[in-house]
C-alpha cells in the first residue's frame, strides 16, 4: 500500500505542481506541460532500469531487504519534496526527490506483488 499510495499521490500532483503558471502551490515552479511529460519519461526510463537492476540484485539481496531498501527510498524521496519555505520548491530538488521515488516504486512493486503471488 505504501508504494502505491505513494506513487499515486506523486503521478497525481506532478502536473499540476510543475505547471503551476498561477503560482497557486509553488512560487518556483512554472514550467510547459511538456516538462511534466519529461519528468514522466524519466521516471518510464528509470522503471526500466530498475527493473533490469533488480533481476540482478535478487541474486544476492533477499525480499524483505529489497522491500526494506524501497522503504527507506520512498521515504527520503518524500523528504526531499517536502516544502520547507512557504511555497518554495528548488526545481533541482523536485527533480531528485521525483528520481528517488521513481526508483523507489519498482523496488517495491515488483517484489510485494511476486510475493502476493
């Protein structure tokens, strides 16, 4: 559930977030649609990648760990996106706690839905 929650919530405000041209949620962040529509092939690219990591890594990693390693990227992915000026969002932050969260997924996605399996 974590893992889903939480890339649910960040497919969900990524577009509304980057665009935001009106400055209602970020005074930083005012970029084309076209930005969010890159951030989104990244985040495609980086799956991928980390899906070919991850056939390797199940050699020598157990599942827990790999569930546990998701964890803890999510979780400082989160943080880095937290907001801590009034509405002031660095684009190189957003675009690394985007990264870490887009690789965090698949670390988890993968291994929870084999195992419930």
């Amino acid at each position: 559930m974590i893992h889903f929650n939480g890339f649910a919530v960040q497919e969900t405000i990524t577009t509304p977030l980057v665009t935001d041209v009106t400055h209602k949620y970020t005074k930083t962040l005012d970029y084309p649609e076209s930005f969010a529509y890159l951030l989104f092939t990244g985040a495609g690219i980086l799956s991928v990648l980390t899906f070919i990591t991850l056939k390797h890594l199940n050699r020598f990693i157990s599942d827990y760990n790999l569930v546990l390693i998701s964890c803890i990227m999510g979780f400082v992915g989160f943080l880095v996106l937290i907001d801590y000026q009034d509405r002031v969002i660095e684009p190189w932050r957003f675009i690394i706690g985007f990264a870490i969260i887009s690789v965090a997924f698949p670390f988890g996605r993968g291994v929870t839905l084999s195992l419930f399996s």
